[in-house]
C-alpha cells in the first residue's frame, strides 16, 4: 500500500479524485481529478506520467471527469458530469469517440457517474 499525491492543480496532485483504473498490464493507473477536469495518468509505483485534459480535436470538453474504465481492448471510457457524456480515448490520450447524453432529442443517459463494462 502506498499514497502519493496532495490537494491542488499542479501536475501529481489532486482536487476531487473520483475513480481509478489500471491498465490491462496493471502497470499504469489512471485516475479521475474531478474539479480540475482532468485524468491523471501514473506508474502502478506511484510515478507521475501525464495529463488527459481538454484538446483542440475533443469535440466534447471533459468536465468534471467522475467515472473511468479501461477495456479490454486498451481504450478509457471517462464519464464526464459536467458535459453529460462518455469519451473514449486510447491509452496515449488520443481521442477516439464521444458517446453523447442525448442523441437526436432522444435521452440516452444524464450525469454520468460512472463507467462499467460488461
């Protein structure tokens, strides 16, 4: 067991973390950063590797990241609260899809929370 990590917005640290996952080789952890609006991506040690925040090619902004999940086929799917969507990305933060609340006026989902995969 270990911790690592401190309240605030400089990279490693935290404001509001939610959730977390591991990589399918258990040996990078991503983790939820809720009122920074971000996921934070670090070695199993603990080790700070990156940042999944808001790019240019992201259709949807990732606002208030609350529930994540990895796949089986190395993608992350992050709910985001705040946008009222799921956004898939690949392992190295390339954005993928947008799965979107709503959808032709039809509700799919609101809010978010979470992320399972069955």
């Amino acid at each position: 067991s270990f911790t690592f990590g401190q309240r605030g917005s400089q990279p490693g640290f935290f404001n509001h973390p939610l959730d977390l996952t591991l990589n399918n080789t258990e040996d990078l952890l991503f983790i939820t950063d809720c009122d920074n609006n971000r996921v934070q991506m670090f070695t199993a040690g603990g080790q700070f590797v990156r940042i999944f925040e808001n790019f240019a090619d992201v259709p949807l902004k990732l606002q208030g990241p609350v529930g994540i999940y990895y796949t089986a086929d190395d993608h992350l799917l992050i709910s985001s609260y705040g946008t009222v969507c799921v956004l898939v990305f690949e392992e190295d933060g390339s954005f993928v899809s947008v799965i979107v609340g709503t959808q032709q006026g039809k509700k799919r989902f609101s809010y978010p929370c979470g992320v399972v995969m069955l």
